[in-house]
C-alpha cells in the first residue's frame, strides 16, 4: 500500500521513532536485510535483549516494523505502508558510518552462517 499523504498524527510518530540512534539503526537493518529477528539486531547493535526488545516494541507501536513468529523465532520487517516514507528519509543518511559498519557486521554474521550450514551439509555420514 502507497501512501500518498500522512497525517500530522502519523509524521510525528514517524520523527518520534526516528528520534534516536537505536531505533534508526534498527530501521537501517530492515531497510537492507527485509526482516530480522532479535538475537541478530541484538549481536550486530550490542545491545541487551531488553534494549533491543524495547526500541523494537517502540517501532512497532509507530506503526513502522511489524513481526512474525515462526517457531521460537521472531522476525522483525518495516511495514509496507511504512517503506515509503522511511526510505525518502533514509536517503539522507544512508552513507553514515555507523550505519554503513552495522551492515558490514551483519554481512560477516550471515557469511559465518552460511559457511557453518554448507559445512554441515557437506559432511560425510559416519
């Protein structure tokens, strides 16, 4: 769904979530990787799960992330009714250092992943 205006209501909940480090680079993450779920955010910010918890709880009472559960796990993803908006404001600051660093820790988590699945899968039956 496209927005094609907000209310003053919406925007300021939007510019609210927005307002600090934790929860941007959050959206940053979901921005780049489309869902993630906590002990990921949690690993890649350096945050508590109670932190993390917290900011995500925030983001999603915005009206900006939403979440699934599949299993024990819960993925976390922007709404689609949000995407717009957040990637025009994303457009400005998605060359900070900060930001730019959280996908590159998240890149070497998900390669690890992947190198210790396909080791698995490779080896021989005993």
């Amino acid at each position: 769904m496209r927005l094609k205006n907000i209310s003053l209501n919406y925007g300021m909940r939007v510019f609210k979530a927005l307002s600090e480090e934790p929860r941007v680079r959050i959206i940053h993450l979901l921005i780049q990787n489309k869902e993630m779920c906590i002990s990921d955010l949690e690993h890649i910010l350096e945050f508590t799960q109670t932190k993390t918890s917290r900011h995500l709880a925030y983001l999603k009472n915005s009206g900006l992330v939403g979440s699934k559960r599949i299993d024990q796990w819960t993925f976390y993803y922007i709404l689609d009714e949000a995407m717009e908006i957040i990637n025009q404001i994303f457009k400005f600051i998605q060359k900070d250092i900060n930001l730019i660093r959280d996908q590159e820790v998240y890149e070497i988590l998900k390669s690890n992943r992947e190198l210790a699945i396909n080791k698995i899968e490779n080896q021989p039956y005993k």
